[in-house]
C-alpha cells in the first residue's frame, strides 16, 4: 500500500486516520506521508520519499533515528523483560541517574506520557498545598489534561480551537491563565488570588505556540510570587529536559523550581514520563503520602532501558550540545540572511536545538499576542515547499524545528537551499 491508499484507510477506522491530531495536515490541501522507517535524521514514507527530519518524534530523538545503543537496550531488555508491574533495577538506575544529574530533583516518579507527568504534578501540588487554584500560560501546553486545555498551544492552537469540548466547566474553574512574560499581569493574579494557587506550571522555553523563552525577570518574579504566597514552581520540562541543555532549562535560568516534569527525550523515543522534585514535596505520594497516583506500565523496563541508554549517551557526549548548538547557529544565520536578501518577514527564535520561524511583520517574538500576528497562510505555503523538497517540519507555525547530534551542515545546507527557493517564490507571491 501506498501513502494515500494508507491514509484513506486509516481515515475509516482512526478519527481523521490519526492517533493524535497534530498528525494530520490539517488547514493544509494535502495528505501526511505514511512513515516506515527512519536512520539517523533521515526518514523514508510509504512511496519510498525520503526527508531530512527536524520533527525528531516531536522532540524525543535528540540522538537520531533508532540510534544503534538506543536500539541494542531496547532489543537486550525486551529478550528478557517487557512488563512485570514489580519493582525492577532498571526503574532505580534510571531514576538515580536523574537524581543525580539534574538539579532540584530528589525524588522521582515514573509515568507513561508528558500528560500524565504534568497532571499528576498538578495534583501533587494541590494536595502538598491543600488549594485549587493552578496558573498556567496562554500558549503554553501541558498535554491534553482536562484542566489544562484552556488557551492551550500546540495542535489546540493550529486547529483554531478556544478549549476542547467535553471539558466540563467544573475542571477548569480553578485554572487561571497567566500572560507569558507579562511580569505586571501575574503580579495581579498573585494580588487577587495569591492564597488559593497551588501552584504555577509553566515551559521556561515555550515550545508549543513557537519558540519563546521567558525571561529572566519573568523567572525570577513567578519565583518570588510563589514563595510570597506559598504556592509551587512547576516547569513543564517535558520538551525541554535534556534538550536546550543536557541538565535543561533550569539550567539557563537563575531559579529554582518546585517540581519539574520531564518526557520525550528521557524515554529515548519510548512512550515515558515523569515528574520529580524536592523530597518534602514528593514524599506526599502515595504509598508514602496520601496523593494518590499510579500506573500498570509505570516503569516499564524497555522504556527506562532506552531512557538509560539515551540519557548516559548524553551526559559521556556532552560536545553533543556543542554540536547541535553549532548547526542551531548555521541554521538561524542562514534563514535571517535569507529572509533579508529577500524581504521575507520573518522572526527566527531559537534556544540550542529547539527553534521557531515566525512569519511575522513585528521585530521581536516574546509573547503569545506576538506570535497571533504570524502569517498562517505564508507558513502553509513555506510548510508544503519544505516537505516536497525533502524537509520534514511540524505542520505548524507553533511548533518547534528540532534539531539532533546526527545533523550534519549538508543537512542544514538543504534546509537553507529549500528555504531560500521559498523566499525566491513568496516575494513574487
Ligand atoms: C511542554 C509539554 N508538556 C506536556 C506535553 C504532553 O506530552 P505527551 O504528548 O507525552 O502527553 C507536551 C507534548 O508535546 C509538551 O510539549
């Protein structure tokens, strides 16, 4: 079977032939290719199409498509082990490892998705705190928890949608929404309702309206804003842990969180997650406190083996993110170059791997009002040039390009050649 013969099949058994919305080309007049295999950053679809990958599984595969000792833990451990839903050694040597590496972090807990992290972070806030009340920012995504999907980023935000139906208003009446680096309008909120908030969940580089970083001051304010009012510092470090750098966002900013949840990169391109922090604050789980949270899969020993693998890679590599830095660099000077030679309007952002073109008329992108101003129509345009000249990008202007070790400068010279066609054909647009 073909690419679209797939597609239209899978139209009849999956809501619109997807497992998860982000998937389909939606707003766009084409079909998504069908992928089979990928190496290293080159992925191949059903009619046999290759393309240079900057998706990376939405982030996940810093290292590359099935890198070889990603691969071997993965085959090693499920010859012996797929689930047993008991302790196993593989849960402690991921989990120390994260201890020990990251800072902030003294306990962790194991979890199967970015979702699952975040929720069950939220909750533990709300019961060490005993308040309600969770801040979370316009343009920011936490994954698909009911709570959380109010002026979400992401797929909610490309398909144009307020919030999801089948919300029940009950859910999100305790959520607050905060202005991403708007420091006088969480000062307000603070004001108003300091004393219900359990806490403030937010991506300290935003990934999921574009690229944005907070700012340092922001940082440091929500920090003071939370210890003022006893409330919780959460990062959503589910996209950022381990890819802005090797120890994370919090390691670019000058404040400490609460809690931290973590995914993709650390599952090695396994379906994982987790959330972590001070042992005053975790030991509030359940066995040992009374928030209740937990999972069959939880720990699975093929996906903290792949975890390992990937994370000790990184930390004996840690030129790795020299690298990626490098090839972040030659990509953003490229695309600015370009879109000057051109006229083209356009904002590059961009943190280590992670990156945003912003088809924008404005100067600067720092806020989510910022990112509304951005030409969809032009990015649908620079979206489908892109993927027929054998680039793979998120089909949306909020996401994040991704970079990884196994991209070369002949792979950034193929993005930069693509987007310079663009440019040529857009100002005759
Ligand atoms: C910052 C952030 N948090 C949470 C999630 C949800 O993770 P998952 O899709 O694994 O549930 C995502 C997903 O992209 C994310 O980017």
């Amino acid at each position: 079977m073909k690419n679209l013969e797939i597609f239209k099949e899978s139209e009849k058994y999956m809501p619109g032939g997807v497992n998860s919305p982000v998937r389909c080309f939606k707003g766009l007049n084409f079909n998504p290719p069908i992928i089979k295999s990928g190496k290293g950053v080159i992925i191949k679809d059903e009619d046999d199409n290759e393309y240079i990958d900057f998706v990376l599984a939405w982030g996940p595969l810093i290292l590359g498509h099935c890198d070889e000792d990603v691969v071997k833990a993965v085959q090693e451990t499920s010859s012996k082990a797929l689930a047993f839903g008991a302790p196993t050694k593989l849960e402690l040597d991921l989990g120390k490892f994260m201890c020990e590496n990251l800072d902030n972090v003294d306990m962790i807990r194991m979890v199967n998705s970015g979702t699952e992290a975040t929720m069950s972070a939220v909750k533990l806030a709300r019961g060490y705190t005993k308040r309600d009340k969770i801040v979370k920012f316009a343009g920011c995504y936490h994954g698909h928890f009911d709570g959380f999907l109010i002026e979400a980023g992401s797929g909610v935000m490309t398909n144009g949608i307020p919030g999801s139906l089948g919300v029940p208003t009950g859910s999100i009446e305790n959520t607050l929404i905060g202005q991403y680096n708007d420091k006088k309008q969480i000062i307000e909120l603070f004001e108003k309702y300091g004393n219900e908030i359990a806490g403030v969940i937010i991506e300290p580089v935003a990934g999921n309206m574009g690229v944005i970083k907070a700012e340092e001051d922001f940082m440091e304010t929500l920090r003071e804003l939370c210890d003022k009012y006893g409330a919780l510092l959460i990062f959503d470090e589910v996209m950022n842990g381990f890819r802005v750098a090797f120890k994370g966002a919090q390691s670019l900013f000058n404040v400490n969180p609460d809690l931290i949840t973590y995914a993709k990169i650390m599952g090695g391109g396994l379906p994982c997650g987790a959330y972590a922090g001070k042992r005053e604050v975790m030991e509030n789980l359940a066995p040992v406190g009374g928030v209740y949270q937990a999972g069959t899969m939880s720990g699975n020993p093929i996906v903290m083996a792949a975890g390992l693998a990937t994370l000790t890679k990184l930390k004996n590599n840690l030129e790795y993110y020299d690298h990626i830095e490098k090839m972040g660099r030659k990509l953003e000077e490229g695309v600015c170059e370009i879109s000057k030679k051109y006229n083209l309007p356009a904002v590059m952002n961009r943190v280590g791997g992670m990156l945003t073109v912003f088809f924008t008329d404005l100067k600067e992108v720092k806020t989510y009002d910022d990112v509304k101003t951005c030409n969809v129509k032009r990015f649908n345009r620079y979206f489908e040039h892109m993927l027929k000249s054998g680039i793979n990008l998120a089909p949306s202007q909020f996401e994040a390009v991704f970079l990884s070790v196994k991209h070369e400068e002949k792979h950034i010279d193929a993005y930069l050649k693509a987007f310079e066609e663009f440019a040529a054909k857009e100002i005759h647009c």
